[in-house]
C-alpha cells in the first residue's frame, strides 16, 4: 500500500488447493509463450522465452492482515522483475472468493446499469466465466508478461509513485486483449466470443460508472486498482466515442454506455497495452504520469452523483467483507484430532469484537518509561 511502492503489507490466506479447477486452467501455463509472441508490445519488450510461471485455483479457509475482512480474489509474485525474468512467477485465483463475490452482487445493479436487455443477457449467461478468465489472465499471462529494456531500473524507482497502477492496468489490458481472441476458444476456455464481450460491458462499466460508489462526493479516486480501471476506461471511452465503438446514451435522465464495436474496442486496449508496456520497458515516467493523473484520478461529479443516487436505491454495499470460521478441533479416544468443524460468527462485528480480545496483544496504553 505504499505509494511509493517501497513497503509491502502484511497479509496472510489459509487456502486449499482445488485441484479439478487448476487442471482445467493449466492450459493458461502451458500456452504462455503464445501470448507472449502475440502480444501487441514492441519486439523489444517482448521475453523471447517465457519461464517458471505456475497457477492454481484454490479455495480460501481463511485470511488476515491485508487480505482480511475485504479480500483480494488473486494474487500474484514476486514483485520484482528481475526475479521474474530469471526465474518466473506464480499464480494463484481464489475461487470460492471469486464465486461468492459474484452470487453476492446480485442482479440489482446489473439491471440498473447494463444499457439493454441484450447486456443483460449476455452477462447472466457469460459473465461469471468472463469474470473468472479474466483474472486468471491478468494473474498468469499479465503480470509474467513483457520485459523492461537494458540499463532501466525497476518500475518503483522510475515512474515511482505510478508504478502499482500502471502495473495492474497492465495485467488487465493483457486480459482484455485476449479475452475476445478466437485461441481462447481454440483452447477450450470459453465457447463463444460472448464471454469476451460480456467481459468487455462489465469493465466499461465499471470503470467509468459503478466503482464510483465507492467514494464519497468530490473524492479523488487514490486506490491503485481503482484508478486503473478508470485510465483504461476513460482513455479507451475518450477514442472510441469519436469513432462511434461506444456510445453515451441518457435515457429518462439515467447514463448508460453502449458499445457498438467491440472489435474496435479490442483495438483501443492493444494500442493502450502497447503504450503502457513502453512506459514500463523505457521507464519513462512523466508519459505514466500524464495517463494516470489525465485519466485516472479525477471524477466526472455529475456521474458521480447519479452513480450514488442510483445505487443507493437498491440498498448494495459498495464493498465486500468476509467473515471467517473459526476452526475448532474435534478430537477421539486417543487424543488425537479426527476431524475439525467450522463455525462462523453470528454477524462480522462479533468477529471482529473477538479478534481484539482474543489476539490484541499490544497494550491499551503504551506508557513511556524513561531509563
């Protein structure tokens, strides 16, 4: 969470391999080097071999620091490139956390938001796949991808404060990219191009109107993954609506963005892509600087508004929290642990209450003794 990108955080997840999950995605790994060759970068950012990279879907027992009460849904290591290139990466997407984000959503904001019932379709029928693909390519081949040309630093030291933002933004434009490719369905990861395109509504969406719930009126958005969400969107909107890929439309009062080309739109995040793997590769910071403080960090405050107007209506939290079992060992005759029952807290605040006093071992008053 340092902005700088210096200090890591603390955060722990207990997990549980699914092993039928990370076998049906293995050919994401197996396929690597593929993307990487097709990938619309400069030749020069481009790794001539892929190496080391592992994925697993799991399932989360629980979790702490970081990670808890409001989860992320992937992770992905090491930070640094150097280890990367050498060595490779490893994945991991949480898949009962994604999954229970989705059934939690509800279809209410969907309904209020998507611009036709064709949108709404597409993502009942294709969005929960689209969702899941699109983290395990940002995670698998977004992170692992590309590479920073002889003599430049790493990204923490030479677009600094941008260098978290710029890097998810990455990742997701490599999943965007590919998600409306035919090798994915080559590949047997999705049946239909639908699924890209379900995933192509959800984050222009997102980006230019639905994540705004989650700040207060006239905020500034200052969350990495936020503000990428918002670069891609708005950069990608600002393009597309001169050329008529995506379209505005205001009915009875209400915003809702249509896309009409998604081809086109393909196209827009590659440029995008190519752009930000520069920036990454040369480290040039003041070009990182002008995307994200262009079209990252302000708010339209007339959108913002309707946003909180609308989704106040249909009664959703903004965020998800997670409450974790308590895990009490049941033991048999000879003292030995024969199985271990879960049982989860009444409500969150209860949790939490119980973590302060059962694990809160810094003092209430940390009295200065002088020697």
């Amino acid at each position: 969470n340092d902005p700088l990108g210096y200090t890591g955080s603390y955060e722990t997840i207990v997990q549980i391999k699914d092993f039928d999950a990370s076998e049906r995605m293995k050919v994401l790994m197996d396929n690597a080097q593929w993307f990487e060759d097709h990938m619309p970068f400069m030749d020069a950012h481009k790794k001539k071999e892929v190496v080391g990279i592992t994925y697993n879907v799991v399932n989360v027992a629980g979790e702490a620091g970081d990670a808890s009460p409001s989860t992320p849904i992937g992770v992905n290591l090491p930070n640094s490139n150097w280890i990367r290139v050498v060595h490779g990466s490893k994945s991991v997407s949480l898949g009962n956390i994604v999954s229970a984000y989705d059934k939690a959503s509800g279809g209410g904001l969907l309904s209020e938001f998507a611009h036709d019932d064709v949108e709404v379709a597409r993502s009942e029928s294709h969005g929960a796949l689209a969702g899941k693909l699109h983290t395990a390519m940002h995670e698998v081949i977004g992170h692992a991808s590309g590479k920073l040309e002889d003599g430049v630093g790493e990204p923490k030291q030479t677009i600094k404060e941008y260098s978290s933002t710029l890097e998810e933004g990455r990742a997701d434009l490599v999943a965007l990219y590919f998600m409306l490719d035919e090798k994915m369905v080559e590949l047997g990861l999705m049946k239909t191009l639908e699924t890209g395109k379900s995933e192509y509504d959800s984050y222009i969406r997102n980006g230019m109107m639905l994540q705004l719930r989650r700040l207060e009126q006239g905020a500034d958005i200052e969350e990495a993954h936020m503000r990428n969400r918002a670069w891609i969107s708005h950069w990608c909107f600002e393009r597309a609506q001169e050329s008529g890929a995506i379209a505005k439309v205001v009915r009875d009062g209400k915003t809702f963005l249509d896309i009409k080309d998604y081809e086109a739109l393909r196209g827009l995040f590659g440029e995008l892509l190519r752009e930000v793997q520069r920036i990454k590769s040369q480290g040039d910071y003041e070009a990182a600087k002008a995307l994200v403080e262009g079209y990252g960090v302000k708010v339209d405050q007339a959108i913002h508004e309707e946003v909180l107007t609308r989704s106040e209506a249909l009664g959703i939290a903004p965020y998800g929290g997670f409450i974790n079992p308590e895990m009490q060992a049941m033991y048999v005759e000879d003292g030995m642990i024969g199985d271990v029952k879960l049982v989860y807290p009444d409500d969150f605040a209860t949790q939490m209450l119980n973590y302060s006093q059962s694990y809160g071992f810094l003092p209430l008053n940390n009295d200065y003794i002088a020697e």
